[in-house]
C-alpha cells in the first residue's frame, strides 16, 4: 500500500473511533461517565486507539496540517496504557466534548484532499 493510501486507511479508522466515542457517550452526561466504569474502559480504548492511529500517519500529513496537536495527541496512548490508574477521567470527559469534534473535522479536511 502506498503512503497516501495508508494514511486514508488511518485517518478513516480515527474518525470511526471518534464515532464510537461520539455512539457511548450519546446522551450520557459527566456524572453519569464518572461512575460508569464501562464507558471510561470503553472510551479510554477509543482514545488509546486514536492515539496510536496518529502516531502512524505519515510525517509529511503531521507536516502540512501543523493545526492538530499530533504530540500530544500520540503521547496520550502512553498515558493510557502505562498509567491509567492515574487517568483524571474528568479529563477524558472533557477531550470528547471538547477536543475530538475539531480533530474529526480537520481529519475529514485532510482526507478530503487526499481522495
């Protein structure tokens, strides 16, 4: 598989994790996520996943679409996988209401321009 092609395969499967994300927590408001230990299991995997989808795309797509924090984004699988003991779940709350609806439209940008 070409580079283009194996960052259009990587860029669909972060926008199908944003989907989930976006499916389980429908509806499901922060105090409800905090004590809800499947959705946390669920969406952390989804982050995880994501981050390790990003970490994969090619240098010249983090290059030219310098607007996506792409450092902190893969650094966040490590947290996850290595510390998640230590996860503020009040901070992944916040990543899908706040953080994740820019990084699927500037994803969907990016794959726009390369199909």
């Amino acid at each position: 598989m070409r580079k283009g092609n194996d960052d259009v395969v990587l860029i669909e499967m972060v926008l199908n994790e944003i989907t989930d994300i976006e499916s389980n927590l429908a509806g499901v408001a922060e105090e409800r996520f905090m004590v809800n230990s499947e959705k946390q299991i669920a969406v952390c995997l989804s982050i995880q996943n994501i981050s390790n989808y990003c970490s994969k795309i090619s240098d010249e797509i983090k290059k030219t679409n310098k607007r996506i924090d792409w450092i902190n984004i893969t650094g966040l699988r490590n947290v996850i996988a290595h510390e998640y003991g230590k996860i503020k779940m009040s901070r992944v709350y916040s990543i899908t209401q706040n953080d994740l609806s820019q990084l699927d439209y500037d994803l969907k940008v990016i794959l726009t321009t390369l199909r």
